[in-house]
C-alpha cells in the first residue's frame, strides 16, 4: 500500500467504469429544485440561491470533478482521498466543520449465492449541505429524494443533519434486512440438519452463508465505536433536535450487531451438527460394509479350499457336492446376518 501522505495527486481506487454524474436537489419548506449535469461547474453555479442542498455523486471515475466539488465544500485533502479510495475501512468521523460518514453498501439478493455485491458510499454533512459519494449509477437512495418531493414528515422544514440522519437509516436499514435473512437461511438449513436429512449441497451453502456473514461484519464493525461519534459531537452541524432520530439508527445498528452475533454462534452449531451428521453417515457406511465384508469372509474362505485343487478331496466327487456347498454358505450368510440383526446392527 502506497504512502497517501507522500501523494498530492488524486486517484479514483476502485473498478467501476461509471462515469462521474452530478445529481443537485436543492429544497427548502417552499418547494424542491432539480438537476442533473456531469459538468460539476454547471451544477455548483446553481448552489448558494438559497435553500439547502443535497448533492448526489454517482460515479467516482473523474476525481478531477470529486476534487473540484470538495474544495468548493472545503473537505478537507485526507477527507477527499478517502471518498476516492473505495476500499477504505468504514468509519464515522468528526472533522470539526464537517462529519464524514464512510459505509460499507451490499445489493440485496438471495442469501445463499455468492456474488453480494458490496460497495462504499460516502455521505458528508456541512452546514446546510448534505453530499453523497457512490461508485455506480443507481436508485439506492430513491426513497429519500422522493420523500423530499412530498416532504414525508415535514423533512425538507428540518436542518441538513436530519436528511443525513435519514441516509444513514437506509443503509442501516439495509444491514437489518440482509442480516435477517442470512438469519432466515441459518434456520432452514438447521431445521435440515436436525431432521438429519444431509443434502449434497447443504456443506456448500452452510459455508456461503459464513462468507456473507463474515463480509458484512467486516463492514459494520468499524462502526460499533465510531457511531457514538454522533452523541458526544459538538461539531454546529449537528442539532440537539435531532438526536433522537440518530439514536432511532443507533437502536437499528445494535439490532444488525445483535443478530450477527446470533449468526455467529447458529454458523458455528450448524457446522459441529453437519460434521457430527456426515460422521454418522460414514460410521452408517462403515456398518453396512462391514456387514457385507463379514457375510462373505466364511464364504470366500470355504471357496478358497475347495478351490485349492489337491488330489484327494473325497466331496469334489460327491453327486450332492455342488448343491451342498450352496446350502452350506446359504446357511452361514443367514447365520451372520441373523447374528448382526439381534446386534440392531442394521
């Protein structure tokens, strides 16, 4: 890993090809303005007309224009790199004008495929601005523009920290939703286990439900200690009016911990029962081969002597030989088995 303090130049670090498109929602009580321009020029021009401003990034491949939009916000130059450098660990942080919130996003899909897709979003809150930070073109944030359209709950009356406060809430909200349902998927698989019905995949699936798991405790981790940040700021952006509704997210982020935690002790039962379920299986094997190996040791030993071609061997020229020697392993495989059968070896 490079020196970033060594480095003055800017550099998207990422992989996604979205060109960078600038999407400009400006509202107040009144009503809300629009607009959209991937010249951030075009769309700075438009801000300082009044109203508060929420400025939407999608795309961070022309860091020249995430530059430009950052230095007329004055984020700071640690600040802009990590908005650009998408691998960056997710954090919550206080940067004394501004608070930067950096977080890990995952698309909703089916628990149980590989292939989450999982992306950084970085949201900063000013005095009276609000931007968003996305690698890729898309509506993850529908609801709050079109909340801010009807003004749900009076939010375009309150201050930009509640929007921020909102943003937060979505992505959060989503931890909530994909963590239930690897929660969900967990439970399926041990009510499989406990039937003691073992399907081919089921190791499979057990174990990309522990990747999914361990992908977004990776990503929420880092923000058990950084949300307190919230409570304890005395950063003028952030209002005493809305710190109910950050404990409201606050109160979402432990449920997402504590049902991680719940994941973390089901993974490590359902892999104990799964081993302890394929070691049955291969003990229930061993029996039946060990069943059938025993029925025809007495057998092969009795064909081996009479397959040994000595001269003298009075019952090779017997009439009956050939049908007694028939009845005779007849009787002893009835014998072994019957034997295994009072064993309640099945």
């Amino acid at each position: 890993m490079k020196n970033n303090l060594l480095n003055d130049r800017f550099a998207y670090y990422g992989d996604s090809p979205t060109p960078t498109h600038l999407h400009l929602c400006v509202y107040d009580s009144a009503g809300v303005k629009r607009m959209s321009s991937e010249n951030p020029d075009e769309v700075l021009s438009e801000i300082g007309k009044g109203g508060k401003i929420w400025l939407q990034v999608h795309g961070l491949l022309d860091a020249g224009s995430i530059k430009r939009i950052c230095d007329y916000f004055h984020i700071s130059f640690l600040t802009t790199q990590d908005i650009l450098n998408t691998g960056h660990q997710p954090k919550i942080e206080d940067d004394g004008t501004y608070i930067t919130a950096i977080l890990r996003m995952y698309k909703d899909g089916d628990a149980e495929k590989d292939g989450w897709q999982e992306f950084n979003v970085s949201i900063v809150l000013g005095e009276d601005f609000v931007l968003t930070f996305m690698e890729t073109e898309n509506d993850y944030f529908e609801d709050v523009a079109e909340a801010i359209s009807k003004n749900v709950f009076k939010i375009r009356e309150h201050a930009s920290d509640y929007l921020f406060s909102v943003l937060l809430n979505s992505v959060i909200s989503n931890y909530v939703l994909l963590s239930g349902k690897i929660d969900d998927s967990l439970e399926e698989l041990g009510s499989g286990l406990m039937t003691g019905v073992v399907e081919d995949d089921l190791g499979i699936r057990l174990q990309s439900l522990r990747r999914k798991y361990l992908q977004m405790r990776q990503g929420i981790a880092p923000l058990r200690d950084s949300y307190v940040t919230l409570f304890h700021t005395e950063n003028p952006v952030m209002h005493y009016s809305t710190r109910p509704f950050f404990k409201d997210v606050n109160d979402h982020l432990q449920l997402t911990f504590q049902t991680l935690e719940i994941c973390r002790e089901t993974i490590a039962s359902l892999t104990d029962l799964y081993i302890s379920n394929n070691d049955m299986r291969m003990n229930a094997i061993m029996k039946r081969l060990t069943i059938v190996s025993t029925i025809f040791i007495p057998l092969t030993f009795l064909v081996g002597v009479w397959g040994m071609n000595f001269k003298f061997m009075p019952e090779l020229d017997w009439r009956y030989g050939y049908l007694f020697a028939w009845i005779l392993m007849a009787v002893i495989a009835l014998s072994v088995v019957l034997f295994f059968r009072g064993k309640k070896w099945k």
